[in-house]
C-alpha cells in the first residue's frame, strides 16, 4: 500500500532488485510478443504499397520499397469491387442485428431459474454443437425453403451461434441480479418488458463482444455464398477477391519470356497484399469502437459456462 507524507503527497514506493527483474521481464516478453504479432501485419500493409519488384525480390522487411498504389488501382479497377463492399456490408449489418436479437431471445428465458422444460432446451441447443445434418440436407432444406439465390441464404442459416448464446445465457446469470427482476415483477412487468427495460441495458459489455464474433464471421463469409448464390449480384466482396486473384494468377506458359512472367509473378503477390487489406482493413476500423466492453463481455460470459 501506499503511504502519505506529511504534507499529504503520496510517498515513493522504492523497487526491490526482484521487482525490477520481474517488470523489465515482464516488459521484455510482452515487447517480444507484440513484435512478433504485429510483424506481419505490418509486413502484408508495407508490401500492398511497394513496388512489384520490390515485393517480388523480397526487398520489402518493414517499410514499403518504391511506394506505390499499383495493387490497389487493380483491384478497385474492377467495377464489381463496389458491389462486392455493398452486398458484404448489407450482410455484415443485417446479419449481425439477427444473430443478436436470436441470441439474446434466446439467452435471456435459458437464464432464468424456474423455467418449466429449460433443461430439455438447452440440451437441444448443446446437441447442435456436437452434431448436424450436413452439407448436403442444409443445403436440400435451404432449397425447399426457396431461400436460394436470395439475400436470406447469407443471412438466416447461420442466424445464432451456441456458443455464443452460453456466454451471453452465463453472462445475464452472473451479471444481472435477481432482485430487479422481482422487483420489476411486482410493479407489474411482462417478460418481455424485462427483457427489454433490464436485459438488454444491462449487457451491452456482452452485446458489443458478440457483434464483432458475428460481424466478423458475416464479413468474411465466403463458403455459403459459393453454395447457395449464382446471381452475380448478390455475391460478397469475397468471391470477386477470389475472382481477381484466380484471373491474375500465373501459370508456367513457356511462351513467356522471363521478363514477362516476373512481371506477372510480381504483380500477382502485390495482389494478394493489397487483397488482404482490402478485405481485412474495414472490419478491423470496427474493433477499436468495442474494445472496452471485449475483456468485460467475454470473461463474465465465460464463468460457470
């Protein structure tokens, strides 16, 4: 603890040898382990804005070599690129918005003691995890259900995680006490005006975890648009990436010259930088809006899962 002077400053606390070795380790391996995971991202931006060459010679470590923006013009050269942004961001948000409504309707009734038959529900909800259909049945039911080729395939399948509902179901058991909901039982409040008035206010720590797990998974959401779309127009900003890297990919043609195919060769790995970025940089802008609920939502949402 620490002591006050006389004159009401607090005093120094002096450091033993032993706390200096522990703080300048401590300080030494977290400096190690932020080098080593910062290192390539910064490696993939660098490489997006150097030169072809550059990038091709392995010229490029840590600042970009012959600054250029010759990746990004060709991939923003493709008209579909907008497209693509504007698909993925309706996806991304609409989505989002339904995985946390189902989610939280879901959390909320499994939170609560008493409820006649939640056993049985939760075991229902924990099956899933463990087992399901399959591609080919999903894919049969998303048919019948005429949900191919729509908007609603990128959107209703994957419409809650159960995982994420036993942390945001532990989260409102941990978090929120049972005392309001008494109270606001005896002023006369419906389960759902609970739900609403207490719920929700109450979990915006967990709320703001889990829309990045589900804005992140919607962003990146690749493998169910190559199932269930064939309408151009609907595709997400993922397969048109797909698309520029497979047209610029470079084959063993022995007609080429080696100038040439260096040229191409080059061109195609600041393709793919400047393709991650594309990609990664939007959803990444999201995470610092969030990031004081992160550490709170996710570690009371994990106790006593």
């Amino acid at each position: 603890m620490k002591g006050k002077r006389s004159n009401g400053a607090p005093k120094r606390v002096r450091l033993t040898g032993s706390d200096i070795i522990f703080y300048a380790s401590a300080g030494i391996i977290i400096g190690f382990l932020f080098l080593i995971t910062a290192y390539p991202i910064i490696l993939v931006l660098s490489s997006s804005f150097s030169d072809r060459m550059a990038v091709l010679s392995g010229r490029v470590v840590l600042w970009p070599m012959g600054f250029s923006l010759e990746g990004y013009v060709a991939v923003f050269k493709y008209p579909e690129i907008l497209l693509g942004y504007r698909n993925t961001i309706f996806y991304t948000a609409t989505g989002t918005f339904v995985n946390i409504f189902v989610t939280m309707i879901a959390a909320y009734p499994l939170s609560r003691s008493g409820w006649y038959g939640k056993k049985v529900v939760s075991f229902a909800f924990i099956f899933t995890m463990f087992f399901s259909g399959g591609m080919i049945p999903v894919y049969l039911q998303i048919r019948n259900l005429g949900l191919l080729n729509s908007v609603w395939a990128m959107i209703l399948p994957g419409a809650i995680s159960i995982y994420n509902m036993i942390i945001a179901r532990t989260f409102i058991q941990n978090t929120i006490p049972k005392e309001l909901f008494e109270s606001a039982k005896i002023d006369g409040s419906s389960e759902f005006r609970c739900f609403l008035s207490i719920v929700l206010p109450l979990s915006k720590a967990v709320i703001a975890v889990l829309v990045l797990y589900y804005a992140v998974g919607h962003w990146n959401a690749y493998f169910n648009a190559f199932i269930y779309l064939s309408k151009r127009e609907l595709y997400p900003l993922q397969i048109f990436l797909r698309e520029i890297l497979i047209a610029n990919s470079v084959e063993m043609n022995p007609f080429l010259d080696d100038e040439a195919m260096a040229y191409y060769q080059g061109m195609y790995d600041l393709l793919k930088y400047a393709l991650i970025v594309v990609a990664t940089a939007p959803i990444i802008c999201v995470y610092p809006f969030i990031q004081k609920y992160f550490v709170k939502g996710v570690m009371i949402g994990s106790v006593k899962g």
